[in-house]
C-alpha cells in the first residue's frame, strides 16, 4: 500500500475538521473491509484515513426511552446479531449483518460503512430503507438528517459533502404486529455480491397491511426504495395476491444492467420473486413466527 | 486539541498472545504485515490481502478478523491471539490434534486460519451443528482438502473441548 496517514480522533468536530481540512483525500476508517482494500488496490484516492472507532457516538448502540434506537456508525455486524433486543427490533437489518462477507468479516464492518461505501449492492442499505433509518449526519455547517432512501446519489457517491462524516442511523421504535425480511441471491450460499437483493417490513392490523415498505439492492445505480409497492399494500390484506402485486411493481421498478453477476432479465425476475419472499417473510415475523427460507 | 495525523513509524503497543509487545509500524502497514514482517509470526499467512480467503484470521479483542483488513496502527491497545498462541506449553489445542488425526490439512496453508477461526467459534459455541460450523468458516478457502475432513476435524475438537470443560 502507498504511504498513507492515520488519525484516531476521539470527539465528532476533530474528525470534521481532519475532514474539512484534507478534502477528499481523507476518508474515514470504520471496519475498513472496504477501504483499506479499495486503497491498497488504489481504486480510492485516499491518503489520511481517519478512524472512526475512537469517537463515543460512533461506536455507541442505545436505545432511549420511548424504544428509538441510535445505530453508530461503526458498529460491527458481529455486535448487531449478537445483541437480542436489536435483533428482534429490526430482523431485517441483521438478516444483511448475517450475509456481509464472512464472520471475520462481520467481525469488523459495519452497516455505516456499508452505507457510505454506497455500492448499488450494499446489504445493509435495502434493510435500513425498510426500516425507516435516518442518517445523523455533521459536518463543517452543523448537524442534519437524511433519510436512508435519499442518501446513496451515484455508485460509490452520496450525499456528504466536504467534511461531513454520518454519526449514526436512527431507527424508529418497534411497535406490535410489525415485521420485516431481507435477502439477496447469490449463486452460492455465502461470500458473494448479491445480484439481486430484497428487503420488506409489514406493519399488520390483525390480517390487513397498515404500513409497508420495500425496497431492493443492485437493480440500479443505487439501493432503490420502491414506494409504490409498499403504498399498494397498505389496506390490503396480508396474502399471497396482495404479495404478488406488490412484487409486481418491484419488478416495475427495477432498472438493472447486465453485468457478470446477471442479466437484465434474470434481475428483473429475481426483484420479483425475491420481493415476494421477502413480504412472506416479514409477515411471518409479524405473526410471531419466523421465514421459511432460513437466513 | 486538534487530532495528530500519524505517519512515518507510529509506536503500538499491544497484547499479542499473552505478551505485551511494542512495535513500531508505519500506517500503511496491514497487521498481518506487522505480525508477519516485524513481529516473525509468521503463522498467519497471506492468501489473497483482500479479505476473500481467512489465512490471515487472528482474534482481536475477542473477535475474528481478517488481519489483511485491519492497519497494524488499528490494533494499539488491543488484544491479538493469532494461531502460535493458540497451543499451550501443557500441549496443542483439541484443534490441533483434532487436526492432525481427521487428516483436516494437506498443503497447510489455509490451516493456521482454519484454526483460529474455529477456536473462536468454540469459544463462543462449544456446541456447534454442523451447519454451524460450515457458515462459520465460509470465509476460510482451502484449495486442497475439500472441506469435508476440515469440518469433521473441527466437530470433532468441539467434542474434545465439552468433554475437557
Ligand atoms: C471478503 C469481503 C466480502 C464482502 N461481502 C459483502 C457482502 O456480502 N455484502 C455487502 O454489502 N458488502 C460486502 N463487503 C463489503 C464491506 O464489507 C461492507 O460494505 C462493509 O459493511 C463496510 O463496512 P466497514 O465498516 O468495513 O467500512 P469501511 O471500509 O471502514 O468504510 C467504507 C466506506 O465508507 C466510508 N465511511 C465509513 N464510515 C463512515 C462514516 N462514519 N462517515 C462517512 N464515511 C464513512 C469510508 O471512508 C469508506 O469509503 C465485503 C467485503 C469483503 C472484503
Ligand atoms: S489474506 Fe486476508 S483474507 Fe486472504
Ligand atoms: S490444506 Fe492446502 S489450502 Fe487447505
């Protein structure tokens, strides 16, 4: 690797200022599974990496009285799944901890990186959409919010701009009756990119819908929230018609390339049908059970 | 007080298999380059130094990671075991000879991360499925054993390690 400079801030305003005073040059290191990679392999032009592991609010999980969760951004996956209360709370988001890589992995990267490193493919990011996630974001001009959907702009770009680094995600309360699911397909079971990959929460009222969200991974040049399918549902009730034309509109949605992983036919089906499995398995965590499919 | 950027040789200290060792590593360096280049642990091996492959695995602060994605400066303050501390002076690891007897390693190369990555999964789970063990080091590639002996091996030390408990 090229000679690079390393800084271990403790506080928020000591990472903006390093930040705001390097530029682009300067990136923030929080699992590093993908930036010390993408700048040993000089697909980065990064030179002063600044760790995010030694400021409070970053490395931090809480959850406050009224049930909302603040994620900080550095959080391992491996700290997700273990943690039983976040687990139950917000099933699909470690179900994405679960497939990340591998446990060494897991061991390190974090679902802040996952979702600044903006990859189209990011498995976190379709998990946090569903769930309503808000970034906590500061920067040089203060603090502000972004939702998870708006916050990815291009691959590999999003919405920070010079010397603003995310904080931490905040994630609704869970509330009864409520349930979600994410899953990718990857030709083998584990340690791939998803070629497609679905997320879904239901909020159910007895067996009607009263809130929905879906969205996907690696369909276009962002994690892309599909609105529309979640509004179709809302109403409806939670059953195998109402599943099929909600992944109708995903698949509506879906604007993916062909690329080695797939082709535009094969994503376009795959947004469907994973899209269908993964309301079936939200619903069934819903209903206190579990989905079928395992991870 | 604004935050120093480090570069050139940084001073780390750390505890690495029961010992604390000083050593000076430049910010580029990976800690498997620093095990490897400056410590002469050279168990942890370097297959693919991009995460993919689970030779450079060592346990830091009590979790598996990959050494090839981690700064050597990233591991001031903490605690490494990498696979030379993993047998003791009373002996090798159930592992180990778990290992040895099931014929769980051919060239040997992928074996000191097999290792690591199973003992800490027996650390936390003595009990693993089979179906546990395989999710568990699917990010440990082998090019000669195909697997099945690597999984028995580990089943079989899980079964050694419960009944030393
Ligand atoms: C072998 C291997 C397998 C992988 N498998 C998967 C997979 O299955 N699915 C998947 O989605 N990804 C996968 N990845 C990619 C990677 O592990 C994930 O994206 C991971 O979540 C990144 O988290 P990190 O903490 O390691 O991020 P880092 O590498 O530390 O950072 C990622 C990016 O985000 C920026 N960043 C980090 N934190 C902040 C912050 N607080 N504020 C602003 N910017 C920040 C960094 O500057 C960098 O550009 C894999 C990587 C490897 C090496
Ligand atoms: S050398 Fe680190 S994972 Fe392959
Ligand atoms: S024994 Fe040769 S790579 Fe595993």
């Amino acid at each position: 690797m090229r000679a690079i400079q390393y800084a271990a801030p403790t506080t928020v305003d000591d990472a903006v200022s390093i930040l705001a005073e390097h530029g682009p040059r300067a990136r923030m290191l929080a699992g590093g599974t993908d930036i010390i990679v993408q700048v040993r392999e000089d697909a980065r032009d990064a030179d002063v990496l600044v760790d995010a592991k030694h400021i409070p609010e970053l490395t931090s999980l809480t959850v406050d009285a009224d049930g909302v969760t603040t994620l900080g951004a550095a959080v391992p996956c491996y700290e997700l799944y273990n943690d039983a209360q976040f687990a139950a709370a917000y099933p699909a988001i470690v179900d994405a901890a679960r497939i990340i890589g591998s446990t060494g992995i897991q061991g390190r990267a974090s679902v802040g990186g996952n979702l600044c490193n903006s990859g189209p493919a990011g498995d976190t990011i379709p998990a946090l959409i569903v769930h309503t996630a808000a970034c906590n974001i500061s920067g040089p001009g203060g603090a502000r919010q972004v939702a998870v959907e708006d916050f990815c702009t291009a691959p590999g770009r999003n919405v920070l701009g010079n010397g603003e680094l995310l904080v931490s995600l905040t994630l609704p309360a869970p509330s009864a009756g409520s349930g979600s699911h994410y899953l990718r397909f990857i030709p083998r079971n584990e340690m791939d990119i998803a070629v497609v990959g679905a997320g879904a929460f239901l909020q159910l009222d007895g067996d009607t819908i009263s809130a929905a969200r879906v969205a996907l991974a690696a369909v276009a040049p962002t994690p892309l929230f599909v609105r529309e399918a979640g509004d179709a549902l809302v109403g409806a009730p939670a059953d195998e018609a109402s599943f099929a034309a909600a992944a109708d509109l995903a698949r509506s949605a879906a604007s993916p390339i062909d690329d080695m992983r797939g082709t535009v036919a094969h994503r376009k089906q795959l947004s469907y049908v994973l899209t269908q499995r993964a309301l079936r398995g939200a619903a069934a965590r819903a209903q206190g059970g579990s989905p079928s499919n395992g991870h | 007080m604004a935050t120093e950027l480090k570069s050139g040789k940084v001073h780390v200290q750390a505890t690495i298999n029961g010992e604390i060792v000083d050593v000076l590593a430049e910010p580029r360096e990976s800690l498997l380059e620093v095990l490897r280049d400056h410590l002469e642990l050279t168990g942890a091996k370097e297959g693919c130094n991009n995460g993919n492959c689970g030779a450079c695995n060592v346990i830091m602060d009590g979790r598996l990671v990959n050494s090839c994605c981690v700064l050597g400066v990233e591991a001031a303050g903490a605690t490494i075991e990498t696979i030379e501390g993993v047998a003791s002076p009373a002996g090798l690891h159930p592992l180990q000879d778990a290992f040895l007897e099931n014929a769980a390693l051919q060239c040997g190369v992928c074996t000191p991360g097999f290792i690591v990555a199973a003992k800490a999964l027996l650390d936390e789970n003595p009990n693993p499925t089979e179906y546990d063990v395989r999710w568990w080091l699917a990010g440990n590639l082998c090019r000669c054993t195909g697997y099945d002996k690597i999984v028995r091996a580990v089943l079989d030390a899980a079964e050694r390690v419960r009944a030393e408990a």
